[in-house]
C-alpha cells in the first residue's frame, strides 16, 4: 500500500508539473521589459512582454501582439528554449502512460513485478528529462532577454514553468526511487496433512524426523 501511494502521489505531481509547463509553452507573458518605471512604461506604453511565440505591448486600452515567425532571424535562446519546451510538453504523455501502466492496481496481459518496475523507472526517467528541458528553457530564457535588452521582471508564464519543472522533479524522484515488493505465493512450509475419513477434516502432522525411513503400511 506503501508503494501504490508513492506511485500516486508521484504520478500526481509529475501530472501537474506536466500542466505546468504546457501553461508556460502556450503563453507568452515570460519576461517583461522596459526602460523606466512601470507606471511610465505603462502610460508611455513601452512595457514589452516577451514569450516563445509573440512580443506584446501592454497598456492601460491596448494589449498587442507580434508573432515571432522568422525563425532564422530569432536569437538562438529563443529557438533553444522553443525546442526544449516542446520536448518538454511531448515526454508528458509517454510518461505519464508508462507510470499508469506499472501501478499494482492495473492489470495487463503477461504482466509481472518486473515489467511494471521496468515501466516505471523508464516513466521516472522521462519525467526527470522533463524536467531537465523546462528548467534549462526557463533559466535561459530570461538570461538571453536581459542581455539582449533591459529585464525588468519576470512574467506568470516563467513561474509556471519553474513550477511545472519543479514539480516533474520531485514526481519523477519519488517514482523512480520508490521500489515495489512482490509478495510471490504464500509458503506452506514443511506442514503435512491427513484426512480423517470419518470427519472429512485436515489435521495437521509434524514432518517426520528421517525422510529415509520406509513408510509403514
């Protein structure tokens, strides 16, 4: 029961660390940049955010986009934290699938404790590399804005992506460390039976103390 609960919970977190990221991938709020305070950027509507996909202009009676669809021309931090994301988000589904697949409570066809231990050190490992690609795009990321231009702040869509890499973390290490223990078939010892042909009951006998000896009829 131990080990079902440490696959849940496990399974649990590397769920939302999963949502996490996808929220950070799809949004473009990662870092906010301006030259002055936010309240001057604001009125002078020079408060930039900067995502993945588009770079925004935030005012108090406009909120604008521009696409990022030069991929050549984009800043290599860019195109590297593009990729990593997107690597990020596509483990989610394999991982998750595999971890499902080993749990004690699901049964399959030719299924033992080793497979299913198997599956879920694989499903632990990709949700680690899940990890590993959103935390290298999110610490990156932000690096490269602040030495292309100004960094002020960070947006909601790079906390949910620390989040969501932190979370794959702690599930994939609670997945993969956590060992399940196959209880096999009982043992019934070295107890002998008879039974007693008038009640039609099974009574216990000690093993005898020489197997050598010849059975008396």
């Amino acid at each position: 029961m131990a080990h079902l609960c440490r696959q849940v919970s496990g399974s649990a977190a590397s769920c939302a660390g999963w949502v996490g990221i996808i929220v950070a991938t799809a949004t473009n709020d990662w870092v906010r940049t301006c030259d002055y305070s936010v309240a001057t950027c604001v009125r002078m509507d020079e408060l930039g955010s900067r995502g993945l996909w588009a770079e925004c202009v935030i005012s108090p009676a406009l909120y604008h986009c521009v696409a990022l669809s030069q991929v050549l021309s984009l800043p290599a931090y860019i195109q590297t934290s593009r990729a990593l994301m997107i690597c990020s988000c596509l483990l989610g589904l394999p991982s998750l699938l595999l971890v499902l697949m080993s749990m004690l409570c699901v049964r399959l066809q030719n299924d033992n404790a080793a497979i299913k231990q198997r599956r879920a050190r694989v499903g632990g490992v990709l949700f680690l590399l899940m990890a590993l690609c959103g935390g290298v795009s999110t610490v990156w990321f932000p690096i490269g804005a602040h030495r292309e231009e100004r960094l002020m702040a960070f947006g909601f869509s790079l906390y949910a992506g620390w989040v969501g890499s932190g979370l794959c973390l702690l599930g994939g290490a609670v997945i993969l460390f956590c060992r399940g223990i196959d209880p096999g078939p009982p043992s019934r010892g070295n107890s002998f039976y008879y039974y007693s042909r008038q009640g039609g009951t099974a009574t216990p006998l000690d093993p005898p103390a020489n197997h050598a000896k010849s059975e008396r009829v």
